[in-house]
C-alpha cells in the first residue's frame, strides 16, 4: 500500500488571550498549516517552508515538548494511501495571514471557537493537546 508523510503544525498567537489559526480548504474543510515532506527535508524544515508557502508565516518559534502523530487512510485515482502527518506546536508574533491558492480563508480563534470549526475528529483532539500543553507550561512559567 502507498503511503505518504506530511508535516503540520497547530499555530497561535498570544495577544490578551491565545489565539489558534485555522486555514479553510479549497476542498471545504476547515484544518491546521500542513504539508509534504520533500526529499532531503527534515520534518522541521517542512514545517516551516509549508508555513511560509501557505500563510505567508515567517517567524514560527516550534515549541519544544509538543509532538503528536495522526495516522488515516484515504483513497487518491481508486487507491487506498496510508497517510502519517506530525503536528508541532508553534507559535507566531504576526497576525497577518497571506493564503496560498490552495484555501479560501483563514480565521485566528479562541481555543473553544477553533475546536467547534475544526472540520475532523482527529484535528479537534490534537487541538485539545495543544491547548492543555500551553496551559501546563504557563501554569510552570515555563512558556515565554
């Protein structure tokens, strides 16, 4: 069976409260940045090229400590792709989000907004991480 890795990350910013970016797809859904490895490329390197290509982010600071791992199928010309996509949490001072041609809008959330918008199951869990690792290392002073 075929099968395909992608990188991707949970994306926020702080201003009075943490806000999670949420990227809309040409294909209806509602998801996180993400994207292909490309030969050579560490899964670092994805992550921040994918950030760069597809909302104009240019200053994502990975936060150590977070790394999640979905795995799921899907069918691509009638044949079934094994597909892994790591999440890295990552954070942004720049608000401004410039769209690639590959979605149709974007939205800065609260933590309960973007888990309601979040179109699939697996997105809303890795969500619900997130927000609890930034939370623990608050609560630690642990997070800048």
């Amino acid at each position: 069976m075929p099968s395909e890795k992608s990188v991707g990350a949970i994306i926020f910013l702080k201003d009075k409260e943490v806000k999670y970016l949420l990227l809309h797809y040409e294909s209806g859904h509602w998801d996180y940045v993400k994207g292909h490895v490309e030969k050579g490329e560490s899964e670092e390197e994805t992550l921040l090229r994918e950030a760069k290509e597809e909302a104009g982010l240019m200053d994502l600071k990975i936060i150590d400590g977070f790394k999640e791992k979905i795995k799921y199928f899907f069918k691509a010309d009638g044949k079934l792709i094994s597909k892994e996509v790591v999440f890295y949490l990552a954070e942004t001072k720049t608000e401004e989000i410039v769209l690639s041609h590959e979605h149709k809008d974007f939205r800065w959330l609260s933590f309960e907004k973007a888990r309601d918008l979040v179109t699939f199951k697996n997105a809303k869990e890795l969500l619900k991480k997130a927000d609890a690792f930034l939370k623990k290392k608050k609560s630690l002073r642990d997070f800048g």
